[in-house]
C-alpha cells in the first residue's frame, strides 16, 4: 500500500505568494479600471544580457552538430564554469582557498538550498533566522525535521528571531539552543540587511565552537554597494571549515527562468558520521549529486559562462544599477511618508512599517485597495515581520516611480 509523505500534510496549506496572488486577482477584478502595479515581485523585469543570448546560441549550434554535441555532462559542471566562477568570484576577490574543485554547478540556488538536507545526519536540528526566505523551513518540514507546528514555529527548528528593535540583524543563538545547520542569508530576503564582516566572524565563530554548519545564501551577493561588507562568508576566517555557499544567477542576471547557479563546498570542510568516521562534506555532496542529478544543461552552463566576461560583468552591473536605482526611488517615498525603512541599500528589497498599528495583512489591503500597488505582507516570512511589508525594486524604473508617485501623494493610505 502506498502511504503519501505526511509532512505535505503538515505544511502550512496556503503558500504566501499565491494567497497575495489570489487578493490580487480578486481586486483587479473588482476592479477592473485600476492598474495594479506589482511591487511584489520577486522575479526580475529586465532581459538576457545580449552576450548571454549569444553565448547560448552558439551553444545550442554546437548542439546540433555531431562533432560539438554535449550529451550527459560531469554532474559537478563543467570545469570551464567551476573554473570561471572560482577565480572571478574568489580568487580574484583575495579568497585563496576556493577553487574549482569546491564549485558545484546548479538549476538554480533554490534546490541546491533544499536539497542540502540530503547530507544532514538524523537528529540533526536546524536553525532558522526569521523573517526567512520560505524554503529554508519547508524543505526541513518536508525532510522530516519540523516537529510539531505550534502558534507559527516548529518544534523541531530552532528559530533565532530578528526584531525591529535589533534593525533585523540576527540574533546569535542563545545558551540552550541547538542549532546543528544554521540558514544564513545576507544581503537579506526579505528585510534587505546585511551583515558586517564583525557580525559574519561572530557567526563563524560561533559554527566552529560548535561544530555547527552554516548554510549561506548570498544570492544577493552583487548588490552589496557598502564598501567592508563581505561578499562571501569566506571572507571570515575559518568559514572554510564550517560554512557552505548557495548562489544564483537568477537575480543579477535575468536567469531566474534560465536556471543556474552554484554552491560551494570546500573540501576542507570535514564533518563526522554517526559512527565517528570523518565525512568530507564535498564528497558527500558530490555523491549525492551524482546520485540524483544529471547536471545543468551545457547551453545554460555555457551561458553561465559568458557573465565572466567584461561584457557579462558590464551587463550584471548595469542591472543590478538599474535595480538599485528602483530601491532608492522606493526608500525615498517611504521615508517621505514616515515610514520605517531597512533594506534597500545593498539589496533589492525594501522592507518598511508606515505609521500605524495595522497588522501585515491590513497592509498589504491598504496599498493594494487605495493605491493599486501589491506588495508582500512581512508576517508571511516569520511572525517578527508582522506589521512590515516588503517591496522590490525588480519592477520596470516607469512602474517603479509611478509607485513612487502614488505613495508620495495619496493621503491616508495606512
Ligand atoms: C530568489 C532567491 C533564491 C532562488 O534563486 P534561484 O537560483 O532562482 O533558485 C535563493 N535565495 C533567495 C534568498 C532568493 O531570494
């Protein structure tokens, strides 16, 4: 008899983004004369880069030639990717001990943070700083790890909330808690925070004291502007010995439909088993993804390719520019109404709280019913985010402002 996992059963059963989907088409079709600006979105507005698209045409000529036909390639990636990414993302950037042998090619940072959970030995708990990125929590839940749901947590993870009082930035895990697997994300999803190479260290320091494993997202890693911010958690000393990197293409070059991205994890990164062997992360990984995973396409990964060079960089450049220039319209407008603002400055995201007593929700149906602009409702990432909402700068610069217009001069809208 087949039995289906019950964990599906636990998850929550409405999914943030498609409730704010399902309020957005109820009211545009109330409402049928009223352009709904989506300041929602996580997805980018901009196109391929034209040297993405060249590379991925001469890729896919190669493709239908018998003499330059790809079939399955290494599941890891192939080197000239592995090789690109170490020496323009770490190498180059004075991190010495990445190389290629540490890149692990990937559809995408999403599943590689999902999939991670395929290397946890059992009993092992998780924590979670919060507002998180959904997937963190959702793939430990599905894995088994969640415990029981009690009033918006899990008792199986350990959640390290991050509170306005604190500007969002994480809390170390107090005496008493486990957190075996840490998710760090910085520059953050949703708050826009990030962390100083000060605070990242105390984290590090922290995972090595414990022989903890963090899990960094730095999908954000691009938009970082404040010079001393770390861009990798590499940066901190001994990162290389307790932290694994997850990044992606999709945010800083329009790839979120293309899917690709990375992780890194260091060969110096030893672990035990149950039984008190050594573990090397990166075999382990590499044995997973050999197990389950065919790899990346190689018009994709050769697409990947072509944002390593000065055309590639030119183009992530001008988007992330372009998505930052949205950020800072944005921040503006909000500050202009009173509005606590974080975020914004080294990420994409604009995280804020008007001046008001309303909860996430009566939010969110403020903007959208007086001034036809989506956005998403904090408490959806973490019960700490209630009374906040997130907007993005991923929108068109022409939405962006009329946005920008609309909260600077409709009275009354929280
Ligand atoms: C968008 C996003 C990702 C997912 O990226 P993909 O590579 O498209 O799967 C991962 N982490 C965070 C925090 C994100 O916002």
């Amino acid at each position: 008899m087949f039995i289906a996992n019950q964990n599906f059963n636990r998850l929550p059963e409405s999914y943030l983004f498609s409730d704010v989907a399902r309020k957005i088409k109820d009211f545009r079709e109330a409402n049928p004369e009223s352009k709904v600006i989506r300041m929602d979105i996580g997805d980018v507005s901009l196109p391929l880069p034209e040297c993405v698209v060249e590379a991925m045409s001469r890729a896919a000529a190669e493709m239908g030639q018998s003499a330059s036909f790809h079939g399955y390639g290494p599941e890891q990636g192939y080197h000239f990717l592995r090789e690109a990414v170490a020496e323009t993302d770490y190498r180059s950037r004075g991190i010495k001990g990445i190389s290629a042998d540490d890149i692990f090619i990937s559809d995408g940072a999403k599943s590689d943070l999902a999939n991670l959970g395929d290397i946890f030995g059992s009993g092992v708990r998780p924590a979670v700083v919060t507002p998180a990125y959904p997937v963190y929590i959702d793939s430990n839940v599905l894995a088994g790890r969640g415990g029981i749901p009690e009033n918006g947590r899990w008792s199986g993870i350990s959640f390290l909330p991050a509170r306005p009082e604190s500007a969002f930035l994480p809390p170390l895990p107090h005496r008493g808690v486990t957190a075996d697997v840490i998710y760090l994300c910085y520059p953050n999803n949703p708050t826009g925070t990030v962390l100083s190479l000060d605070k990242l260290q105390k984290w590090v320091d922290y995972a090595l004291a414990n022989k903890s494993l963090i899990i960094y997202d730095s999908a954000y890693e691009a938009y970082i502007s404040t010079p001393g911010i770390p861009h990798s958690i590499y940066e901190a000393e001994g990162a290389d010995k307790c932290a694994i990197e997850v990044r992606s293409f999709s945010k800083t070059a329009g790839f979120t439909g293309v899917r690709c991205g990375y992780t890194v994890v260091p060969r110096s990164l030893e672990f035990t088993f149950i039984d008190g062997t050594k573990a090397s992360l990166n075999r382990i990984w590499c044995r997973r993804q050999c197990t389950k995973f065919n790899g990346v396409g190689y018009v994709v990964q050769r697409a990947a390719e072509a944002l390593y060079t000065p055309e590639g960089r030119e183009a992530i450049r001008r988007n992330v520019a372009y998505y930052m220039d949205n950020a800072a319209l944005l921040r503006s407008a909000l500050l202009g109404i009173g509005a606590d603002v974080v975020g914004g400055v080294d990420a994409p995201y604009v995280w804020f709280r008007p001046k008001s007593e309303l909860d996430s929700w009566q939010l969110f149906d403020r903007l959208l019913h007086r001034a036809a602009i989506s956005s998403t409702p904090g408490v959806g990432f973490g019960k700490e985010g209630d009374g906040w909402l997130r907007l993005t700068g991923f929108n068109t610069a022409a939405l962006t402002s009329e946005a920008c217009s609309r909260l600077s001069h409709i009275n009354d809208i929280f």
